[in-house]
C-alpha cells in the first residue's frame, strides 16, 4: 500500500488567493495569486517580517479565512486515492494555534480521507521527519524550500506555483499541474 504526505495551503486548501483578498481590502494592495512570486510574503507586500505576522494574525480573524475551499480538484484527487488504497496523512506547516481549526475544516471537506494530520511549524518540527517516520511514498507540496528538504527522504509532487518557479528541479522532485497529473502519477507507479 502507498503512503503519501499531502501538504494543507495551495494543496489541499486555496489559502493565498484568499489571503490577498483580504490584503488588497484592507491595506489597498491590488495583487493576484499570480503575482506571488516567493512564500515570503513580507517581500512581495513590501513590509517588514513581523508586519507581515501581524497581518496574518489578522487574517486569521477573519470570514475570509473561514471561507477558504479545497483547490480544485482536491476532493476528487483523494477520492480516487482512497479507492485506490492509497494511505494520506496532512502534513502541513501551519502553526499549532490553527490546530482545532485546520481539524474542523479537513473533516469537514475530507471526511475520513486522512490517516493522521501532522504539524510542522517553521523551527519547531520539519516535514522531511515526517516523510521519515510515516515512510511516504510521496509527498504533495508547493513550496519549492520545503520540496527539497523532503527529496531527500520521499520524492515530491511539487504543484506548480508562481512562487515555486525555477529553471531546474532538483533530483526527485517532480512538478506538476494539478491533483489529475498528481493522482495519474502516483497510480501509475
């Protein structure tokens, strides 16, 4: 049986399109997913790190970050993985405070789609453990950082991002379009 580690944001969940929803009413910014072109988004906003945390803590609060969806074709994608006896855990870098939440939300799109939900926030635990201890087969990813820690433990599923651009892909990291190319891969071998 396959086991594969599916990252939350921009994987499972469309969280940046949201985000710079409520950027753009807030702070009259006017950017799109497409213009995010690094996951330091204190950089393509143009403030400091710990404006950018502020913000954030503010989006948290808000309808918007209540009203974020499953990208498209995430719920299918894991239908099929299911049926096809493959085992997925969420292992997702989101802070522990988010922990209930982010719970309530995969229950409620992915009902028992997941064998387990494991946190990595960024310095207090790392994915490529994760990859180890679970021993996955694959992991589902787009930021490109974390893709390259994972590699080398568990090939990666990167989904293509404007953030996650880059002219040559390192070893065992495979980008693709979407969770149809995802889903084809991971049954085909």
């Amino acid at each position: 049986m396959k086991r594969i580690g599916v990252d939350l944001d921009e994987v499972s969940f469309g969280f940046i399109s949201k985000f710079f929803e409520f950027h753009n009413a807030n702070y009259e910014t006017s950017l799109r997913r497409e213009d995010c072109w690094t996951f330091s988004l204190h950089e393509v906003f143009g403030c400091s790190k710990e404006e950018m945390d502020r913000r954030m803590q503010e989006f948290y609060k808000t309808q918007q970050f209540r009203d974020i969806a499953p990208m498209p074709g995430a719920v299918e994608g894991m239908d099929f993985l299911n049926r096809n006896q493959v085992e997925s855990f969420i292992v997702t870098a989101r802070s522990l405070d988010l922990k209930d939440y982010t719970i309530e939300r995969i229950a409620a799109f992915f009902p028992e789609k997941f064998r387990g939900i494991y946190f990595a926030p960024h310095g207090v635990r790392s994915k490529v453990m994760y990859c180890r201890n679970l021993h996955l087969d694959y992991m589902l990813e787009d930021n490109l950082d974390y893709a390259k820690e994972c590699r080398h433990r568990t090939p990666v599923l990167l989904f293509d991002s404007p953030w996650n651009q880059t002219r040559h892909l390192p070893n065992r990291i495979i980008r693709v379009k979407g969770w149809e190319e995802a889903c084809n891969i991971i049954g085909s071998k």
